[in-house]
C-alpha cells in the first residue's frame, strides 16, 4: 500500500465513522420532528433526549477528523471542493451549528413555547444537515468538482446524483437512527414506545431500500464513473450493505432488537465503503486520483504518525463512553432526568 492510499483510508475510515455515528444521531432529528404534539411526542423526545445526550458531541469529532485530514493531506482536492461546493457545506454547517445548539437550548427552556421552538429548529437542522452533506457527496461522485475549484456553485449540487444521494442520506440516518432507538426503548422497558418506532422503522426502512434501488438508473446514466465502480469492484460490498439492511429488517420484525442494531451498522459502513471502493482511483471522480492529489510525503507520514496516536488516545476513551451509555445505572439515571425535564414542560 502505497503511502497516499494509506492516508486516503484513514480519511475514508472517518467517514464511515461519521456516516454511522453521526449519522444515528443526525436521524434523531427525523423522529423528533414526526413525532406528534406536545403530549403524545414527549415519550419519544424524552427517549432521544436521554440516548444521545452523551454522546452527540462525540460523535461529530469525526467531521473535524476528516475535513483536516483532507485539508492537511490532500490540499489541493479540499480547496477545489471547498470553492465550488461552498453553498451546500456552508448550509451543512449551518445546520450542525442550529442543531446543537437547539438541542441544547430546549433543554433549559423556561416556558412550553420555548422548548417547541428550539424543538423544532434542532429537528428540521437535523434533516437539513445530513441532506446538504449527502449532496457534497454526490456532486464529487458524478464528477462535477473541477481540479482547479471554482466550478458551478449551483449545477454542482443540485442535479440527480447530488439530490439522490441527499435524500437517501436523510432515509439511511433515520433508518439507523430508528433501530438504535427502539432498541433503547425496550432496554428501558417502554414496550408501547417500542412497538411503535418499530413499526415505523421498518416502514423507514422498507422505502429506503426502495429508493436506492430506483436511484440506480439515473446514478447509472448521470455519474458513470461511479456506477461502474459500484457493479465492479465494489459489488461485493453492495451486496453486504443490502444483505445488512434486510437483516435488519427481519430482525426488527422478530423484536431482536441487540442484533439489529449491528446488522444496520453493517449495512451502512458497507454502502459507504463501497462508494469508496467504486470511486477509487478518483479522490475528485474523473479529475484527480488520490495518488495526484496527495501533499508532501513528510506531511503524510506526519499525518499518519497524528492518527495513529489519535487511535490509541481517543479511540479507548470513545469506546468506554458508549460502554457507559449502554449500562443500565447509566440508562436509569439519564432517563429520569429527562422525564423530569419532560414533565415540567408539559405541566404532567
């Protein structure tokens, strides 16, 4: 392995981190804001209050890790997509900022209407972020950021890829998001709550499917470069990713709630890095290959020697905080300081 494609698959690593973590927590968002008024909504915001307040800081340390891996080790590359891709990150990060901040706020709001307006804002931003991102994502694969930057500010983001790709995003972190919170509502004994994200789970999960089926065609016809990767080399992962989502499916159906919730990390992190796989050689498609855009060798190996201390000091640290997350002291603790919260909202 030469060492570009080394850094390459640090940066891309990230990546999958971040579409799996960030993207659970991003789908939060998409059960916050479908889940009914005031009243009827509080069980389920109270669960998601509870199950990614630990953890939703954490996990966006991904997005810093990748856009300063790229910065650092493909600069060129990052100043091109940066330049012509600045209208959808900057509403991207618009978006990440209006969340955590909203999440935040809603927690410490003194009257009803406060809390349903950060409510809001903290749920719509969800669903916003993760689209504008998946649009980056696609106006890369289909070949429309220039090397050279500068390229349309518009056409780049908003045509069929781009826009495909940000829907399914939006349905593959809801989907995600869906099978980790039912889960945690029957770990903390809510059985009505769970039946009812389950239920709406699998319908989430079963149009999601659909949609990246129907998206085939005119990925195929739009970004050739990398359909063609996706029915070469990087079949074998397409297929993990699919058998992963149907997995999954069955086992919400069965109420295996535990194993679910790997088969649906499996089925994200393998679409992902199929879409890695099938873009490969290209960092920009059909600009510039990852070996062309790599910095300088010392900046690489700098770089490298950077992330291979950043796994041994963050990594254990990330592990024993889901570890905690997931015990049941924790679960109690955290649940009844939300309910708390939720009651003197409601006024119940």
């Amino acid at each position: 392995m030469t060492l570009e494609l080394a850094v390459a698959c640090a940066l891309f690593a990230g990546v999958i981190a971040y579409a799996v973590l960030g993207g659970a927590d991003f789908g939060s968002g998409f059960w916050d804001l479908t889940a009914g008024g005031t009243r009827r909504g509080a069980p389920l915001r109270t669960l998601i209050d509870s199950s990614i307040g630990p953890v939703w800081e954490a996990n966006h340390v991904w997005l810093v890790y990748i856009l300063v891996t790229w910065w650092t080790g493909f600069p060129e590359s990052f100043a091109a997509a940066m330049t012509t891709l600045f209208v959808p990150l900057v509403l991207a990060l618009l978006g990440i900022v209006l969340r955590g901040a909203s999440f935040a706020f809603r927690k410490y709001a003194e009257t009803l209407g406060q809390a349903r307006l950060f409510g809001a804002v903290f749920a719509t931003s969800s669903v916003l972020a993760p689209f504008f991102l998946g649009t980056v994502a696609g106006a890369i694969a289909s070949g429309r950021v220039p090397a050279a930057g500068h390229g349309d500010p518009w056409g780049s983001w908003i045509n069929p890829t781009s826009l495909l790709t940000g829907a399914i995003a939006v349905g593959t972190c809801a989907f995600v998001s869906g099978t980790f919170l039912t889960h945690d509502a029957a770990r903390a004994g809510k059985s009505e709550l769970a039946a009812r994200l389950r239920a709406r789970t699998l319908v989430v999960g079963v149009v999601v499917g659909a949609a990246v089926f129907v998206a085939l065609a005119p990925i195929d016809h739009d970004a050739p470069t990398l359909a063609a990767g996706l029915t070469g080399r990087a079949l074998p992962l397409v297929a993990a990713s699919a058998l992963g989502g149907a997995a999954t499916l069955v086992l919400l159906a069965r109420r295996r709630f535990g194993p679910a919730r790997g088969t649906a990390v499996l089925a994200v992190a393998a679409v992902v890095a199929g879409w890695g796989l099938g873009q490969y050689p290209w960092l920009l498609v059909d600009e510039v290959t990852v070996a062309e855009a790599a910095g300088a060798r010392a900046t690489l190996q700098g770089l490298l020697v950077a992330v291979g201390i950043a796994a041994v000091v963050v990594g254990p640290a990330l592990a024993y905080l889901f570890y905690l997350t997931q015990s049941e002291q924790w679960n109690e603790r955290d649940q009844g300081k939300a309910e708390h919260a939720a009651g003197e909202l409601t006024g119940s």
